[in-house]
C-alpha cells in the first residue's frame, strides 16, 4: 500500500533528499547526493500516482494541467517544508518530481562566490543574469542576493515567480512577491505592470522565452 505524500515529502526531507520523484511503475524515489535511491520497495501504478499527484493541487491548478498537460507550482505542507512541484505527462501516465526548498536563506558571502557579486547589489541601474546549470545554485544565490539588498538599502523589490519559493520579509525594503498564475497571467504581463508599482529592483525568476525578455525594464532587474 502507498503512503500519503505527506509521508513522502517527510521521509525525503528526513533522508536529506532534495528531490522527490513519482512515477508510473516505479517505487516512490528521492535524490540524495546526486543519486536517484527508492524510498521503499513498493512499485506504484499509475492511478496512485496520479492520485497522490492531485491531491495537492487545488481546482485551478488541475485546470491548468488538464489545459497545457504541465504544471509548476509550490506545496507548502505543515511540519515538513515547502516544495517546488512540477506535474507533467509521461508516456500519457501523470508524475511529478519535488523540490525541496529551505527556507533559511544564507547570507551571500557564505555562498563562496567571487565578491563581484556583492557588488552587483548595489547596483543602481543594469541587468543582472543569474546562469547555471540544474541544482548549481541559482534560486539560492538570487534569493541570498535580494536579501542583502533588501537589509542594506531602501526601496520596492518586486519578485515575478513561478512559483514563489523562498519566502521572503520585509526589511529595509518592502518586497512584494507575486506568483504567476495565482497574481498574474503571464511573466509579460506582469513586467509591464511591475514598471508602474515604483519598483526599485525587479527580481525574474526565469527566463523562459523571448517574449519574457523582450518586456526587460532598462532599469534594475534581476534574472535566473
């Protein structure tokens, strides 16, 4: 018998893991180290997963994956953390793979990045593009950077995310985060509109398509 996926979720956070993974014909997997381990040795067919899947989405979001057959999104589940989750379509089955997210970001000198990247918080106008490969690095050195430019200045820094992971407070500088989905309708959309809600530093979660980037302000904004 399968467990709940709050049972997952916890025993991968327990194990260490940073990712769960369901799929169809396959045990329940987490990736620790960079490996792929089974959680258990129970195989699981593809009604349970899916079930397991869609009973954390809410109305919306399994319209959204009935629409365009993939989802992000973020799970919050009390007691154990919060998550990144991606629903999608394999081979017609439904899986997903989860991301945990640690809430305590660290403080940017502690990230072992050269000190030029200090320096681009204080940045009073640019671009700033954030790159890496997967599992590099890249949400928690941008999270670590709107950190110190929220405790060291003050302004209006406005998140685009999808979804929102890291959460944030304010400090020196209100930060207003928006999801896109749940706040908005599209990343475009939404740079558009940030221009007009006095924004100080713009933060983009991703880049994702031309049309996203062509709605870059020429003022201060930050990407991954």
């Amino acid at each position: 018998m399968s467990q709940d996926i709050t049972e997952y979720l916890r025993e991968t956070v327990q194990r260490g893991g940073s990712d769960l993974h369901l799929s169809a014909w396959a045990p329940a997997c987490v990736r620790i180290n960079g490996a792929i381990h089974p959680l258990d040795e129970s195989v699981l067919d593809p009604i349970t997963v899916r079930d397991l899947i869609l009973d954390t989405l809410t109305e919306s979001q399994r319209a959204t994956l009935e629409q365009e057959l993939e989802l992000d999104y973020a799970l919050q589940v009390e007691g154990v953390g919060r998550f990144r989750g991606n629903v999608h379509i394999a081979r017609g089955n439904v899986e997903a793979a989860f991301r945990f997210i640690t809430q305590d970001i660290p403080e940017l000198q502690t990230l072992g990045h050269h000190e030029v990247v200090s320096h681009f918080c204080n940045l009073r106008s640019g671009l700033v593009l954030v790159t890496g490969i997967t599992g590099s690095g890249k949400s928690t050195t941008l999270a670590s950077m709107v950190k110190r430019i929220s405790d060291t200045h003050s302004g209006v820094i406005i998140t685009l995310e999808d979804p929102i992971e890291f959460i944030f407070h304010h400090s020196s500088c209100l930060i207003k985060q928006r999801e896109i989905g749940g706040d908005s309708r599209s990343f475009p959309r939404a740079l558009r509109q940030a221009l007009r809600q006095d924004p100080d530093v713009i933060v983009v979660s991703e880049m994702r398509d031309l049309d996203t980037a062509n709605h870059l302000p020429p003022g201060g904004c930050f990407s991954r």
